[in-house]
C-alpha cells in the first residue's frame, strides 16, 4: 500500500461518479437506441437483432483484448495502473453516443444499415475502453473487504442516479404529448449526457485514489492463457457470471422493451418516466439496509432472499395480466424491487473473486479477470438485445407505424413480464448453487492473503 491518503469518503464519490459517468452513456443507448432505430430510421427489429449478435461477437475478442491492457502495459508516469487508460477512452465514448442517434433517415437502406453497424460497434469499443479499467479499480483502490463492500454499493448508486434522475427524463423528450416520437430529442439527450459523462469521468480521476501497487518481477511475462484456464478453476467466479447474465437480461431487456410495453399495450410512454421515480424510495430503505443485512447475513444470503421474492411476484404478474398502467407500474417496481440488492452487491462479490484467483494462484491479474467477468455481462445483455429484437418481428412487431395491433401489444406484455422471471432463476442459480464462497470461507481466504501481503512488504 502506498503511504498516501487512507480510503475515505471521497473514494466512494469519486466511484459514484465514475459509474454516472459511463452509466449517462450506456444506459441511454441500452435503453432508447432500439427504440430510435426502429421508429425513426425504420430498421427491422429483426435485423436489429441480428446486429446486436454481431456486435457481441466482435465484443467476444474485443472485450478480454482490452481489459489485459493494464496487466499487459503501464502506461503514463503517474504510477496508476487503471486511470491513464480511462483518459484515453472517455471523450470517445462520449462522441459514439452522438454517432448512435444522428438521425440519417433521409439516407439509402444500405448507407442507413452500414451507420448502424458502424455507430454501434464504435460505442461498444468505447464503453468497453472505459468501463473496463473502471471497475478494475476497485481492486487496487482498497484491498480492505468492507471498503470494497462500500465501492460496490457507491458504483450502484452512479449508475441509479442515472436511471432516476437522467434516464427516466428521456421520454419527455423523445415523445410528445400524442405518443408520438420526436427524432431530434434523441440527438440533444445525447449531447447533453455525452457533457455529463466527460465531467464525471473527470470527477472519478480527481477523487479516486489508486493505492494498492504490485511490483512487476524483474524478466516476468504477462500470460493471458494462463488467466483465462484458471477461470475454469474459480467456482466463485463462474456463479457470479452466470447470476449476472440473468441479471443483465432484467436490466438491458427490461430498459429495451419497457418504452414498448407503455407505448404499445398501455398507450402511455410518458409514464416510463414514473418508472425510474417510483424506485426512489425502494432506493432510500435499501441505501442504510443492505449493508446491515449482509453484514449481519451474509451477501449471498441477502442476494438469495430478494431473488427468491422478485421470482414468486414476477410469476404472477406474468401469468395475470393488469390492464391498469399505474397498478401493474406499483406491483412491477415492488417485484423488481430484489433486483436493487444484486445491483448494491455484485460489484463486492466480483472483486471476491478476483482476490479468490490471488488465493489459488498468488497472483493478481485484476483487468484480465474483471475483463472476463464483463463478458458475463455483454452476453446477457447480448441475449436480451437479440431475443427482444428477434421476439418483436416473431410476434408481428411492425416497424415504423404510429400503433401496432391488440394482438401484437399482449405478445408484448408476456414478453416483458417473463424477463425478470428468466433473471431470477439464473441469479438464484449461479450464486445459490454455483458461487461457494460463504462468510467462513471468505474470512478465511483473505486472512491467508493478508498474511502473504504482509510477508511480501516485509520482504520488500
């Protein structure tokens, strides 16, 4: 550790700002770019889904490539491992959002479709360029769990900000008072949040300290082939992944096809803005509770019993459809209300496994791992981009007209309400039986890293 400030309250700022930051990006384009491509430039969800499978594809390769950077090379002569990398990315991502809304409708299908692609794999590389060394930070900001407990919990309050106060204003915009969409709201929204999202990356290089150094051994090679079989052997690691998968088909399926549910079957897109508000208080009760819970219970045990809850009232607002638009808005946000647990924890269970590859191996590879976590969490959000662009055109979805059929409008009122249903058998799947790292099982591992750590400083 190096003699610097101790880890503090503006760590965890500078962590919140850090998640708004990608979040003003990501969140919009997971949230409303299907709904711009489908409307305004009058692409077939279909297609669009197909695009989406592409992109993950490329992301397959690009994503682990990236990530290794830091492992691979330091950069700058600040000394950080993570921060010069997040400079580099975060004007470009910032510039791709305004790339995934211009609106070309006045162009040919061919130069229409080949922007699409185009603009969609630049935001992916971008977002992955910052959201990568990003989280990977956490690893080296503190190596104290309870700390990182607290990181976890700040990252998930950047990125609800967002959904509350930013994302969920979206719609005032991109809607007029009929239903109808208003094509250049989308590009105004996007230069405001790409603004946004430079000044908090700013905020997160400011207030984030990276303290936790690892000396590189005199000769010693970085081996990618290595990390990557080892993840095969972290049990921990793959629960977590396959958890987060479910939960990345809630958070980018349900953001995807909510503008389609209130416009389609409800005739009220505004209300997506009631949406993010009415979690608000769900977010004040779970802010001072989680902590306590998992302390007291354990973060798993936490995770497990929302899961479970948001399961049994998904099921049946699945199987008993409610016509009114603000009771199904009321029990809705209740149901996924469990899902605020997983979004506080996750990021504290994924730097657990990290430090569990440091326990096997004695040796830390933090942007390789986290880099492989993530791409848990593209392929969730890859299966619900697909299956909900694929799933539009099989049930009759039309692209282009002002209102789609009674029939087209309940298939998209099933599809909607069986998302959280798939999330939360795969969460209850990968952290109740995969993930094995218990409260007596992680007490121990990181009194055996931190002997080691301290032997090593010693040495040193």
């Amino acid at each position: 550790m190096k003699e610097i400030r101790k880890f503090g309250i503006r760590d965890q700022i500078g962590y919140v700002c850090g998640d708004m930051a990608g979040s003003f990006v990501n969140l919009y384009v997971d949230a409303f770019f299907l709904t711009f491509c489908t409307y305004v430039l009058g692409i077939k969800a279909a297609w669009m889904g197909s695009m989406f499978l592409f992109a993950r594809l490329w992301d397959a390769f690009n994503d682990p490539m990236i990530g290794s950077f830091p492992d691979r090379w330091q950069i700058g002569k600040s000394g950080d491992k993570f921060k010069p990398y997040i400079k580099i990315a975060m004007i470009p991502l910032a510039i791709s959002g305004l790339l995934c809304f211009a609106d070309v409708s006045s162009w040919g299908s061919l130069a229409k479709h080949v922007w699409v692609v185009f603009a969609y794999i630049v935001y992916g590389m971008s977002y992955t360029g910052t959201s990568m060394p990003f989280g990977s930070m956490a690893s080296v900001v503190t190596n104290d769990p309870i700390e990182r407990t607290k990181l976890s919990r700040a990252r998930s309050i950047g990125g609800t900000i967002v959904g509350i106060g930013a994302i969920s204003l979206v719609p005032q915009f991109v809607f007029n008072k009929a239903g109808e969409v208003v094509p250049s709201g989308f590009f105004k929204v996007a230069v405001v949040f790409g603004i946004l999202s430079i000044i908090c990356y700013c905020l997160l290089l400011h207030f984030t300290t990276e303290r936790v150094r690892q000396p590189k051994v005199e000769g010693e090679t970085f081996n990618y082939g290595k990390v990557l079989k080892s993840v095969f052997k972290n049990r921990p690691m793959l629960g977590v992944m396959l958890a987060t998968v479910g939960s990345l088909l809630f958070i980018t399926g349900n953001s995807q096809l909510g503008s389609y549910l209130y416009k389609e079957f409800y005739h009220a897109p505004q209300v997506l803005t009631l949406v993010s508000l009415i979690s608000i208080p769900i977010m004040l009760v779970f802010f001072p509770l989680i902590p306590k819970l998992s302390q007291k219970y354990g973060k798993r045990n936490v995770i497990l019993v929302c899961s479970g809850y948001n399961l049994v009232i998904s099921l049946i607002l699945f199987m008993m459809p409610i016509q009114n638009v603000y009771l199904f808005l009321v029990i809705n946000t209740l149901a996924t209300s469990g899902q605020t647990a997983f979004t506080m924890l996750i990021w504290a269970f994924v730097t657990d496994c990290i430090d569990y590859h440091e326990y096997q191996t004695g040796e830390r590879s933090d942007g390789s791992l986290y880099s492989i976590y993530t791409f848990s969490r593209k392929i969730g959000s890859t299966l619900a981009s697909t299956i909900a662009s694929f799933s539009l055109g099989a049930i009759g979805y039309i692209s282009g007209i002002e209102a789609q059929t009674a029939a087209v409008a309940g298939h998209i009122r099933s599809l909607c309400t069986f998302i959280p249903v798939a999330t939360c058998v795969l969460e209850l799947l990968g952290i109740g039986l995969v993930y094995n790292l218990t409260n007596k099982k992680t007490t121990e591992m990181y009194a055996v890293l931190k002997k080691r750590r301290d032997e090593g400083e010693k040495q040193a």
